[in-house]
C-alpha cells in the first residue's frame, strides 16, 4: 500500500506524532547512556556489580570490561539447589560427585556462599593424585609420615579428631561429623613442599633446597615450549591472563627475578608426589591448597582494621612498606634479584606517585644486609593501617603468599598485586574488578599507577568499593570453611575402593 506524499508530510505535522517522536527519540538516548550500576540477586542476597561506564578508549578499560563480564558470569551461573549442583558437577567433570556432596550444597546454601559450582581449584591439585591407586597413596602418605619434617598427620575418625586445636579444624568443627574417616598430612610451613618431579618413586623422602638457585628443579618437567610463544606470554604490557603469568612454564624470564628461585631462605621439599596439604604453592608443585587461616588471625585483619576514609579524600598515591622477605641474601647471590628489592629500586624515587619503604633487613648476611640498608634506606615502622591513607596499596609476595592481602581488599583502597603463588581464593577474586594484577618485571607499574590517579579515578573507586564488598561475601572465614569441606570429600573418594 502506498501513501499520498502530501498525507504523509502532514502527518508528519499532527501532534501525536510529535508525541511518538518524541518519545521515540528519549528511548534512543536512555538505551545509550552508560551503564553504571547493576545488581545480581543470589539467595536472598544483593551482589553489587559495576559494569563498565563508557566504551573501552584505554586498554586497561578493555581488561576491566572483559573483567567485569566474566564476574558478572561467575555469579550468575552458580547452582540454587543440590539437584542443580549435582546435574553440573557430571556436565564439568563427566562423573558422579563424591558421596556427601548433596549435604554439602544445602550447607554451603545454607551460608549464603557465593560460589557453588566454580571449585575446579580443587579438582587442578587433586587431578595428579587420581591416577596413582588407592595403595601407592596409602604406602606414600605413610612413607611421608615417617620421614616428618614438618609436616602433621591429621586423621578424621568416626566424626572427631584428636587435633582440634589445629586452626582447619577448628574451621571444620561444625562439619566434621558429615566428613567420611581419612588421614592426611598438613604442611606445617608457608612453603609449598611437593616438587612431584619423580612421579614414580613411593619412597619419600625430604630434601632441604634453600640458600641456593630452585629455578631447573622447579622446572624440570616443563615441556619445551617455542620461544616466539614463549615471548608473546612472556611480556604483556598490562597483565591479561594471570592463569598466563602463574606459569612458570611459559615465563623463563622469572628465573633471576623471584626470590624463591633465587635463593629461598629454606625450601624444604620432596621430588616424590605425594598429597601433601599447604597453603600456597608455585605452578609447578604438586601441593594440595588450602586456605590460608591467618588471612584472619588478629595479626593481619581484626576489628579495628576498619577504613572509614572516603577514597576520593586519600592520597593519590601507591603505599608499601615491609621487610626484604623472599630471599636468603648472601655473597653468593646478588641482592637485587629479591622481587621486593626490584621493586624498591624501580619505584623508590618517583615520589609523586609512589610512598615506599624498607622497614627491616633479615634473611641475609650481616655485609649484604648493610649494603641492602645503605642503597635502599630504613623508614621507621609504621602502623600497619597507614595504608588506609593512600588511594593505592602494594600487595607482594615474601617468602610465601601475603598475610594482608585480605586486609588490603576490606580497606577502602585499590590493591595492587604482585604475586607467583595459586591458592585457593584464585577463580573467585577477579583481577581488574577486585584488584589491579602487576607483572614480576615491574614494567607497567608507573603507568598503572598514573592512569588510576588520573583518567581511570572513577574505576579506581569502583574497584575500592567492589572488592570491599567481595571480602565480606566470599572470603569470610566459613567461605575457607566450605572449601575445606568440599576438598575433604574429594580427597577421601580418592580412598575409596572400586570394583
């Protein structure tokens, strides 16, 4: 059908359709404005979630918004009830869930965990033990006890343990009677302990490898990777993939750049594989994780850690201060490959962006520690939240993980994060949107800074804010609890007999 141009243009004339114009034109422009704010509704609970605000000009807005988007998916596909867990337990991992998990899901739903599917974290350190059979675990397990070295023998009987003063399970005392009867060995170091390099070998046996260069144990079976990709993984201006930058495998630039493959001050380890349960370890290691309780012991986060300094009235600044942890210094090694040291040297005089300091000097012989202390100097102590001052906080690693780490995310702060080590927090603090991840070479760091302080200030506050909120919803004490639980009735089907 057609129509008569003049009807048309007067059409075009009449007041209603002026009106639909109108309206029309108004939701154009709403559908284009920004998003800011949205909210994700999860078991009676509001998650809030900051999406990108504008159209991605810097590359680091790309990294937030593709950040942003894979958070937004972690929430939203997490299971309601233990019909739905169990269905999408066989869908990830093609089998049946261990005997326990449907209670396990109501009690985790029960404390409003956040995260209930996404736990492949524990099905990565259990993996190379599932080939192994249920008498060379035993017979290994029993060969690591005998040889002790630090390491405590935890057995869970008809629903009690003779160790209850231990800090797992005092984390798991509300739950031990639902737990099956097993044994396991729990690392009593911050230092991962299984270099797993003789797979084969049920004789176990520990060796002390400190205070001398780790990396070629470390990397022993590293398969050969093509130098082009190794360079491309290798030296991400801003950091994409932290999955990339944990990988020992794809980084050999590490090798002189880390204290621990350096010269750890101790690195008392087994080449045999053996299940051995710790809080951190490096890529290459074959140790079981598990949380990390002094994340909240009273030394590191306690009720007077409260920031109630509004972000945008902070100084615009990234502020570090600790001791040269990570590395044993002596003549033999030079000081300047310790990660923290690097970071002194790179940052120590730009003082319009950065407030840093060396507050003591230990692990090292008596000349390279004065040496240490004459090139980067000794600020007084300071109180443990004079962070809370800064806009911007430094996170590193020591001789293992970080205890503050936790305490940085719940102040009012953006975190900056260097860090070598997996544990068991990886897939649920989400770099970009919980914290800002820096590479071991330090390149980007000035340009990371700069850009929070100026054009990215808004992100900047988003992420202060964001990851605050996370702390208290998904790394709360009974979240490690809920872990731990589920990880025990992992590990015990790998005890069960088949057939």
């Amino acid at each position: 059908m057609s129509v008569h141009p003049q009807l048309w243009r007067r059409s075009l004339r009449s007041p209603t359709t002026k009106v639909i114009a109108i309206i029309v034109t108004v939701l154009i422009l709403l559908h284009n404005l920004p998003l800011r704010n949205f909210y994700v509704f999860s078991r009676e609970r509001i998650v809030h979630i900051n999406t990108i605000p504008d159209p991605p000009k810097h590359p680091i807005d790309q990294l937030i918004h593709e950040q942003r988007l894979r958070y937004k998916e972690l929430l939203k596909r997490q299971s309601k009830s233990p019909e739905e867990a169990i269905t999408n337990y066989k869908l990830r991992y093609n089998r049946s869930p261990p005997s326990g998990f449907a209670d396990w899901v109501r009690y985790a739903l029960q404390q409003n965990s956040t995260i209930i599917d996404d736990f492949d974290t524990i099905e990565k350190v259990l993996q190379p033990f599932r080939q192994l059979g249920l008498e060379h675990l035993e017979s290994r397990i029993e060969s690591a006890r005998r040889a002790g070295s630090r390491l405590q023998t935890v057995s869970i009987k008809n629903g009690t343990t003779e160790l209850a003063g231990l800090p797992i399970m005092e984390s798991l005392k509300d739950v031990l009677q639902n737990l099956p009867d097993m044994t396991f060995l729990l690392n009593e170091l911050d230092e991962p302990r299984v270099l797993g390099s003789q797979p084969e070998k049920d004789d176990i046996t520990f060796h002390n490898y400190g205070r001398r260069p780790s990396w070629e144990r470390l990397t022993a079976l590293c398969q050969k990777t093509d130098s082009g990709e190794l360079e491309q993984q290798q030296h991400p201006y801003f950091l994409e993939s932290t999955k990339t930058s944990l990988d020992l495998c794809r980084n050999p630039a590490y090798q002189d750049q880390y204290g621990m493959f350096t010269s750890p001050c101790t690195f008392v380890a087994t080449e045999g594989l053996v299940p051995v349960f710790s809080v951190a370890r490096v890529s290459t290691m074959r140790d079981v994780l598990v949380p990390g309780h002094d994340y909240h012991n009273e030394g590191f986060l306690n009720k007077n850690d409260v920031d109630s300094q509004n972000f945008t009235s902070k100084e615009n600044k990234l502020y570090w201060r600790g001791s040269n942890t990570g590395t044993y210094a002596s003549p033999q090694m030079k000081w300047e490959t310790n990660h923290r040291a690097r970071f002194m040297l790179k940052v120590r005089n730009n003082t319009d962006l950065f407030d840093v300091g060396m507050t003591a000097y230990i692990q090292c012989d008596w000349d390279i520690c004065q040496a240490m202390e004459q090139a980067l100097g000794l600020p007084p102590r300071a109180d443990k939240n004079a962070s809370f001052k800064y806009k911007f906080v430094m996170d590193m690693d020591g001789n293992g993980y970080s205890g503050r780490f936790y305490r940085l995310l719940q102040s009012n702060s953006v975190v900056f994060k260097q860090t070598l080590v997996e544990q068991w927090h990886d897939e649920r603090v989400i770099p970009w949107v919980h914290y800002i991840p820096v590479t071991i070479g330090l390149d980007e760091i000035e340009d990371l800074v700069r850009f929070f302080s100026t054009e990215g200030a808004r992100q900047a506050e988003e992420i202060a804010a964001e990851s605050t909120s996370w702390v208290k919803v998904a790394l709360r004490p009974i979240d490690m609890t809920i872990y731990e639980y589920r990880l025990l009735l992992e590990y015990a089907a790998l005890f069960e007999k088949t057939g």
